[in-house]
C-alpha cells in the first residue's frame, strides 16, 4: 500500500517546479541563501549564490530606452526549472515569467515601460522537487533608469545661428550704403568741379572783351593827338 502511494505521489513531486508557488518580485525579495523555503519538499534555499542560479542582461550600462526589448538570461549550473520577476516593464506582457522545463539557461525578452522611470530590478528562483529536491535564489540585478535622446541643435546654437546672420545681413546693407554714399559723394564732387569751371567761361570772356575797347580807346586817342 505504501509503495502504491509512493507511486502515486512520485509524479507530483517530479513535476514540482517554482511556477507551482504564486509568488511575484516583492514575494522573491523575501528569499536569501540558507533561508527557509517551505514548498515543493524543499525546507531551504541553497546555501549559496552565483552560478547555482544567476541573471544575466543586455540592457546597456546607460540605462535602457523606454519602449525597446531586451533580454534576460537566466542560467544555473544543474538543469532546473526558472521564477523570472522584475518590478517595472513587463515579461511577455507580466511581471513574472516561469519556465516548467528544467534547463541550464533560459532567455526572457522583457520591454520597458513606455515611458521613461527609474531603475529595474530582476529576482529569480531555480529549481525542482522530486528527485532533484533544490531551490537556489539568484542575486537581485538592477540595471540603470531609462535614457533619452537630446537634440544636436540647443536653443543657444540656433540663437547663435540667427545672430550671425542678422550680423551679415546689416554688413552687407552697410556696406551697400556706404557704397551708395560714396557714390553720391564723388558725383556731388564732379558736378560742383564742372559747375566751376563752367563758371569761370563768361569770365575769362568778359576780360578779353574789357582788354579789346581797352586797346581800341588808346588807338583812339593817340590818334587825336596826332592830328592836333
């Protein structure tokens, strides 16, 4: 009888993984190495950390961009069965992804919010009952908050853009005005230059007209005193 429910009872204990326990990120937070565990069998959590069950992220040490993929491996040393949770973005549209198959490394695509937050925090559990009977939490990692892009034109730069062209515009008029006045300048000249020579025509005529009557008078009169 008692190896019947030995029998009975073995498949349970074979497919006992951590996807069987209804627990979230908080819930794995309250898990450390060589604490007490209580399901599946399994009164404790291995004593260690590290490659027994570890997190592992392609999100850059800048941060992750709001709205973009990545992905998350989780691995262990032995084949055994994977509790994914992270506090912020989703798994496969959760916070908590398990896989029911025992593997060494598993890869989990998570998407971050749609806007940009703080730092995300990944916790996770390996293992199985049955005959493997282990349960190893993984370190918690926090990848940086989210970046943004920045324009490569600042407001300055386009001020400083303006300035420069309001600068050029009011050379070149100045320079055109000054062009112009010079210009008017060297024509006002020309003008007045013409408008004394011109001036001077009647002048040089009325004195060779004044020397003529006065050649004509002194004809005249040594005439008179040669006939007197």
């Amino acid at each position: 009888m008692a190896v019947q429910m030995l029998v009975l009872l073995l498949p349970f204990q074979v497919l006992a993984y951590p996807s069987s326990q209804n627990c979230d990120f908080a819930c794995l937070g309250g898990y450390s190495p060589g604490s007490s565990y209580g399901f599946m069998g399994i009164a404790n959590i291995g004593a260690t950390t590290g490659a027994t069950c570890a997190i592992a992220t392609d999100i850059p040490s800048g941060g992750y961009t709001s709205g973009t993929s990545y992905t998350i491996t989780v691995s262990s040393t032995t084949a055994l069965a994977q509790k994914l949770a992270c506090d912020i973005g989703t798994l496969g549209g959760l916070t908590v992804a398990n896989t029911n198959t025992k593997t060494t490394s598993q890869t989990y695509t998570w998407m971050a919010p749609s806007t940009c937050s703080g730092s995300v925090k990944f916790r996770a559990l390996c293992g199985a009952g049955g005959y493997i009977d282990e349960m190893w939490v993984a370190a918690e990692v926090t990848e940086a908050g989210c970046t943004s892009s920045t324009s490569s034109t600042t407001p300055e730069e386009e001020v400083a853009t303006t300035t420069t062209t309001t600068t050029t515009t009011g050379s070149t008029s100045s320079t055109s005005e000054s062009s112009a006045s010079t210009f008017s300048s060297s024509t006002s000249s020309t003008v007045a230059s013409n408008d004394s020579q011109t001036s001077g025509v009647p002048s040089l005529i009325n004195g060779a007209q004044c020397f003529q009557w006065s050649v004509l008078i002194l004809l005249a009169q040594i005439a008179c005193n040669l006939v007197i």
